[in-house]
DNA sequence: TTGAAAGCGCTACCAC
DNA sequence: GTGGTAGCGCTTTCAA
C-alpha cells in the first residue's frame, strides 16, 4: 500500500480512504488511485485488514461426519448443501472455510470459535455432537446448525419438518396398500430420530393395525447401506416396504435388493429422503421427501448474519414435501 | 495472549514461547502455561499471527463452474474431489478456504491471489480459465491445477491419462460388439477433448471400419444431458452404445434411454468417466474409468507444498482404470 | 481534504 | 530462560 503511495504521491491513509470509495478523497484523485493500484497489480492484503477490522469476513462451514471414519465427504446431501451455502455466503462478501470433522473431537468447536479465523460457524448437521453444540452456543452468538430442534436447546437450527415428511411418506405407503414397512437409518442422530417419530406415527395412525414393524439401524454410508440390507434379505424377514433415512442409503438399498433377485417396486417399495439430485435421476427414480436446501441454506446464512449483527431469529423449521416417482410402485390391488 | 501472561505472571513473549512448545521455556513452567491457557480457553488468535508470520495457512480450492451458471455444486466429481482435498489439506494442518467461481470473471484468480488469504491455490478443472490460469502462473508459483495437460503451458498440472482412459473405454466396447459409438460431451473443455481424442483413437485402431461417428456435445449436467440424450434418441440415429465423459451424464443418459423404452445394456451400451461412488450403485452400474481421486488430491497437494518450499516439480498424469461392472454389457453374439 | 500516529494480536530479534 | 521491543499491513482517530 505504501508502494502504490509513493506511486501516487500521497500518504497511505490517502490510498487506503480511497482504495475504500471514501468521498472523503477528492473523486479525480480517488479514481487516479485505483487506476494506479490495478495497474500495479494491487489488492488490499486481508490478513492485515481482518486484523485491523477485528473480523474475518469468512464464514466456517462444518461437516461432522459421524459415522463415515476417515471417509471423504461423499454423502450427495452434505455436498448440495455445501454448494448451496457456499453460493449464500459468497453472495455476501464473505469467504467460505470448509471443516471437516470426525467425532469424537473433544475441543473442536471451542477451538475453532476461539481462534477468530471466521466470524461465524455453520455446522451441516448434529451428528452426535449435540453437547458441544449446547455448551458453545451458551457464548458465542454467531452458530447456526442445520438439523433437529430439540426442546431444551440453546443453539439456533434450522432444518426440515422431519417428522411430518417422514409420516408422509410412509402414510404414502400404507396408502398403496403396503403392509410391512421397513424403517432404514440409525434413530439415534437427532434428525433421524424424528424421521423415526414420524415413521411411528404413520403407523398408529391406521385403522387397520399393521403386521410388523422393522428398524434397520444402518449408517448413513452406501456400503454400509448395502451389506445391511443384504443382510435383511438373507434374513427372510417379510416386508414389502423400505423407508429410508436418506436418498443415497434407499439407492444402495434399491440396488441391494435387486442383487437379491427382488423387484423393486413391484416385491418392495422404497422411499428415501433428501431429494438429492440423484433421486430423479436414478433407476427407478425415487420416491423421496424434500428438503429445499435452496431455501435451507438461504434461511441458515439469513439466521446467522441477523446474529452477527445483533439479531436473535429463532429457530426454523421448513416444510418437506413428498415427491412421488417410480420406487414406491402404484397402488396394490387385492 | 497478554491475559495468559498476566495470570501466569510471565511475559507474552514466554507465553507465546510456551503455547508453540518452545524448549527454550522451562518444561514446567511451559505446562502450567498451556494449562492456565486450556482453562480460560484461550486459543492463539490466527489472523494476528498469520499476519505477523506472513503466512495463513491456508490453501484455496477454487471450483470453476463452467457450465453450470448460478447452479450450486452440484457434480459428484468435485465434490468427492473436494473432500479428498480437504482431507489431504487438514493433515498437513492446513484450512480450506473454498471459492465457487462462474466463469467469465476477469480477475478472479490474480484477485484471489493478491488478496493474501492462502499460501496457495489448487484450481480444481482447467473449465474455460485456460489463459487465466497461464498468465496467474507466470508469477505466482503455487497453484496446482487438476486438468490436462497442454503442449504449451506453464502451470502445474495433476490428471488422469484421458486419452489412454477413454481408449480403453471405446476399445472395451468395439470388443463387446458395439459398432456405433457416440460420444456424449463436450470436447471444448480441456479434459473432455483428450477423452474425446482417445475416443477417436480406438475408432481408428479398429480394422474393422465403424460405420458411424456421432458426438453430442451435452454439457456436464444432469439435466442438460437427459434432454441431449432424449432428443438424440427422437432424431432417430441409429446407435448402439455411448461413451460418456462423465459418470453424472452417463447416468442421466441411462434414464433417458430407459424412459425412452429402450434397454441398458442390451440396446444400448454406456460407459462413463470418472468412477464415481455412485457409478457402482446405480441401476444397471456403471462400466466406467476411474480416475483415483484419493491419490489425484494427494498428488495435487504434495505438488502444493512442493512448491511451496520452492520446489518445481513436474505436471503428473495418473493412470485410468477400465472399470468393468453391467451397463456395458456382455460380448454381443453374431 | 489530507497526513501522522496509534494499535489490532502476535512472534522473533536482541539483550540480559 | 526470560522480558522488552519492533513491526507484519492495514484502518481510523486526531490534528492540521
């Protein structure tokens, strides 16, 4: 800066002021300024800005990847809402730092907050790191979680309507006739546990009492998916229906049932939830619940500027939609 | 900082000693200091030390998006790119700082450079920036650029063997029988046109003339593609196989041929590019060439740092793998 | 309208 | 082994 100064014959605090579209400098040598400094190549150094400014203009993006050990992020779901938040935060000005984390971390999230490398952190779902969450936001404003709300909760989410979508889409399915509905996805992660209370309620809900009721815990990994789901085939439990926790799981578990010589939707129907861009896409095309993450990721990034300046929005939750494609079949006739 | 010192009753001076593990600080006393600091929950602030040290670290990972205008990253390439990057980034300690670019930009790249946030920057698809990345290169040493190589060209590359790749690919199914191949993608893109040389490479090795050539130069989305494939399949052109560049479009053009009433792979043979985790998931799978993103990101990160510390090293072409799975299909019977 | 000077929080040189 | 001090590059008072 003090380079392009000299250039211009003036003090730094001249260029700075001007570099900055300060009307304190005369417009003629404000516009001699910038014409100097892109000549020479010049761009205000961040690092010395950030400093000055005591903030960061960068947003930390985190993904806890609960069950997928030292797996890259591979989860469909994770990166559109990557994508999706990165176009938010860049809209704004601001720089996007991807964290990845693999739980248990312990000090993570402290650490992360304490070390002023962003002014506010988004985390891509609870995964088991609910506590942490908790005890940070008891401090630092600016924490936005996409995910579950939960009753005693402190931190800001904002996340789909897991349990209604989950019974719509199993309602869906008892509609067609189906009998014996699978529930795929481990409950014990807080949004899946809601798709769980919403699969529940599906089934009280009807007259006529359904045969069984199965649980499948599987990770939210394609291969995991897969090789549990073989597993239930192999296990010659009967069920004509799968609702899964996630689009990318009801793929690999499409896939595994028809290795196992199954037809799917004619002898099982499934249904995923997510609505990746994948499920249309997808042979047969999904079934699934949506979740807007368009919407989503717009409404976090929304949430969290209102807290950097103040503002104390609560929690969100959008509605999910039940988008009917091939997988769940048509309507059984007796 | 100053805090820490005063709790400790030391200097700054030894604080910062102490937290960076300097054995000039007494052991002792170094660990009462790194206590007291835990306990207050103090965490070095990264941007004045960045700015003191001149250096962030922290590498810039830039996705160019060419055709894919406002559309949030959406391609299972990068994404999976992307997390084998971070990866290999946050082992060597470093942050990712993630920047969506939509060509055209102008600037962007000496921008991003000058700018001072990354010690580095990693361009994940050469896209349409070709001569931005050229000229940035001329003065700015650490950029490492995943793409094609080119004859004349200054910047550091990691790829796969695209051409050797997709010959494969193309010779894999002259072999199985199929005699009118189309090449599905855009050969404009640095990466597509050696795919697309290798193409025309096994045609020729044939001694057995082919009797047609088709390329339907579809973009790499989804979407684009289905109706690519869907209005190739209208315009009545006779074809009895597909070479995709990429997996994503591979897929999409499946679905299109099944909507259409035809059958994979028995009317019609595809193979695609890219060996995506869903490639060996989807309905039939996917025969493909994989490309070893895991090393590739390696590679791309070792040439960083390489540079970094002011190395030189090469442009590296990793091998591509024919992945034989269903949606090639087996040796046709005459 | 401009310049001088202070200071953001840290590390590293120098002296003790 | 430890403390004082300078300075990374910038923005912003304060004074002129």
């Amino acid at each position: 800066m003090s380079d392009i100064a000299a250039l211009a014959g003036v003090s730094a605090s001249t260029v700075s002021r001007a570099l900055a579209g300060s009307s304190l400098v005369a417009k003629k040598k404000r516009d001699e300024i910038m014409r100097l400094a892109r000549e020479a190549g010049y761009v205000v150094n961040t690092t010395a800005r950030n400093l000055r400014l005591q903030r960061t203009e960068t947003i930390s993006v985190v993904i806890p990847l609960a069950h997928e050990v030292s797996q890259p992020l591979t989860d469909p779901f994770f990166v559109e809402m990557l994508g999706y938040l990165a176009d938010a935060i860049t809209q704004r000005g601001y720089g996007v730092l991807l964290q990845k984390i693999v739980p248990p971390m312990g000090d993570w999230l402290p650490n992360l907050v304490a070390s002023g490398r962003s002014d506010g952190v988004i985390v891509i779902g609870q995964s088991t790191e609910h506590q942490v969450l908790e005890a940070v936001s008891a401090y630092y404003r600016p924490l936005v979680v996409w995910g579950a709300p939960s009753v005693a909760q402190s931190y800001c989410t904002v996340g789909t309507d897991n349990t209604v979508g989950a019974q719509r889409a199993v309602e869906h399915l008892i509609r067609l006739g189906r009998k014996r509905i699978v529930f795929f996805g481990d409950p014990s992660l807080p949004e899946i546990g809601l798709r769980y209370e919403g699969y529940l309620a599906a089934l009280e809900n009807t007259s006529r009492p359904l045969e069984a009721r199965h649980i499948v815990p599987a990770h939210l990994t394609p291969d995991n998916a897969y090789a549990a789901m073989t597993e239930l085939l192999q296990q010659n439990v009967a069920f004509d229906a799968v609702f899964a926790a996630s689009d990318l799981i009801a793929i690999s578990a499409i896939q595994a049932i028809t290795a196992a010589g199954k037809s799917v939707p004619k002898d099982i129907a499934v249904v995923g939830f997510d609505d990746i861009a994948l499920a249309a896409h997808s042979n047969p095309s999904l079934t699934t619940v949506r979740q807007d993450l368009d919407v989503g990721a717009r409404t976090i990034v929304d949430r969290l500027f209102d807290r950097l300046s103040g503002g104390e929005g609560p929690s969100a939750t959008l509605s999910a939609e039940l988008i009917i494609r091939e997988s769940c079949g048509a309507k059984l006739s007796y």
